[in-house]
C-alpha cells in the first residue's frame, strides 16, 4: 500500500479550493462596488381589463337580423359589455329557456357573432318590454354558448 505525501493533493480537492476561493474573490468584489444607484421609478397604476373579443358592428347586424327572423323572438339586445351579451326577449309559456339559448347560440355562431365567451339569456318579454331593466330578474335560461351549460 502505498502512502500519499501530505504536500501531494488529489486534483478534485485542488478544483473545488479554486472554485470556493474563486466565489469568496467575486463576493468580495460586489461588496467593494457598492450598492448600484437606480433612476427613481415612476410608480403608475395599472388597470387590468379582460379585452373582449371585439365582433364587427355588420356581423353583430347580420346576427340580429337572423335571430329577428326567429318566431319566438320579440326582442334582441346586445351588450358586449355585459357579463351576458346576447339578451332576447320572449312570451312566457311557463317553462325554462336553456334549450331555446343553446339554440340561439347555434344561430349566431351560423352567422360569425360567436366568440368564446358569448352568453345568451332568454327573458320574459313582458317583465323587461323596454330591454333595459335588470335582464336577470325576467331570465328563463341563460347559456354559455361555449359550454352549452346552463348559466345562472
């Protein structure tokens, strides 16, 4: 067996000192530059608004016009700003609406007016004749046309 020497160190100890002395050097360097001054920031407030996915004011047209063409229909309106854009006015015959919004989906996704997050509710015709009352009040279904699932 043979015995190393204590001035014979192995090459992996020697990299590793060099490494540990080669960081301690850089600390010590950044410590001596000092903190780096910075410009001021202007603080700004950023508002965050979900951009809605914007449907020409002629497709918007077509699409009232061809829901205008439906029997049922007495009334449409569209908001794009609102939570539920698509607002369609009906008589009440006493029953739910979903399936009378999934179809009306169908109808503007036909004509182009359909986005991801388009929603249709059917409202009763004689609770909200001006269309400019509180549309959730009057709703007989409502539907996310993406989903097809009721929207409440």
């Amino acid at each position: 067996m043979t015995q190393k020497m204590p001035s014979q160190i192995s090459t992996p100890v020697l990299y590793g000192a060099g490494l540990v002395a080669l960081a301690l050097v850089m600390l010590a360097g950044l410590r001596l530059a000092g903190p780096e001054e910075t410009a001021p920031v202007e603080v700004t407030t950023i508002q965050s608004v979900e951009a809605l996915p914007a449907i020409a004011p002629a497709i918007v047209q077509r699409a009232k016009d061809a829901l205008a063409a439906e029997p049922k229909i007495l009334d449409v309106a569209y908001d794009p700003s609102l939570e539920v854009q698509w607002n369609i006015a009906v008589a009440d015959d006493g029953t739910r609406r979903h399936g009378l919004a999934s179809y009306f989906c169908i109808v503007l996704e036909d004509n182009g007016a359909l986005t991801d997050t388009t929603k249709v509710r059917i409202v009763d015709a004689a609770k909200a004749a001006d269309m400019k009352d509180a549309y959730r009040e009057y709703a007989l279904g409502t539907v996310d046309c993406k989903s097809g699932q009721p929207f409440e």
